[in-house]
C-alpha cells in the first residue's frame, strides 16, 4: 500500500508546515520593514545644496522663476517643496535637452606650426596670449638723470 500521501504524524509533514508558516511571517516582517523605510519623514524641502540637480541649477531655476521658492525663517535660506521639486523634474524628462553652450574660451583659431614661432611667441602661445602681432620691439632706454 504505497501511497504519496504522508500520514497525519509524519515529522516531515510537520516540518514544512512549520517552514511554510516561518516563511509567511518572514515575509510579512520584510513587508512591514520596507514599508517604514519608504515612508519620507525627512525634510519636506529642498535647498541650494540638497537639490538634486545641484546648485547651480537651483540658483538658476528660482531665479528664473521656473522653481516656486520661499525663504526659510532664518530670512536667509532659499527653499523649494520637495514635491514640487520632483515634479519639475520628472517633467523634464521628456523635454528635448538645451543645447550646450560653447565654453568662453572656444574660439575658431587657426592652426599655429609651433616649429615656427620665436621662443617669444612659443611663450606666448604656451601662456594662453595671442602671440604678438608685428616686430617686437624693445623699451627705449631711460634717460639718466645728470
């Protein structure tokens, strides 16, 4: 009379059932921890340093009047909603990004043959200067108190 069914007083049967009930509690323990920690009962604001986009983008944004800001009780501190924060961040996501703009410094120069430049002019380009235009000329002498 072999059956697949386990009696009634089996030890393994009793053993799973205790697993099964183990894992149904480990479960809801996992469940309850996670929903404490994705509670935000952190600050509801953010300010220049805590946004995420940093503070540039902060400075920019309120200032432009595209962030809703207030400032904080201290009359100092400049503070946006959390919310509203993320709002206008996640509406971002969508739009098409802002063309770069150029660094200050970029400019269309031609090509120098460095092999060519005078140690004065190498100097000048290595420092980041124009090289001088035409001659070089040198100071005239003082004149000499008789």
């Amino acid at each position: 009379m072999a059956t697949d069914d386990p009696r009634p007083g089996d030890p393994l049967t009793d053993l799973g059932n205790a697993f099964v009930r183990f894992l149904k509690w480990l479960v809801t323990l996992v469940i309850e921890t996670a929903a404490q920690h994705g509670r935000r009962d952190g600050p509801r604001y953010y300010d220049r340093k805590t946004f995420p986009w940093g503070e540039r983008s902060f400075q920019r944004l309120t200032g432009q009047g595209k962030l809703r800001s207030f400032k904080a009780p201290d009359g100092k501190t400049i503070l946006v909603l959390r919310d509203e924060a993320h709002a206008f961040i996640e509406a971002q996501e969508g739009a098409p990004p802002r063309a770069p703009r150029p660094p200050p410094f970029a400019r269309a120069a031609p090509p120098v043959d460095v092999n060519a430049l005078s140690p004065a002019e190498a100097h000048e380009l290595v420092m980041g200067r124009d090289p001088k235009q035409g001659p070089t000329t040198e100071r005239s002498p003082r004149p000499r108190h008789r």
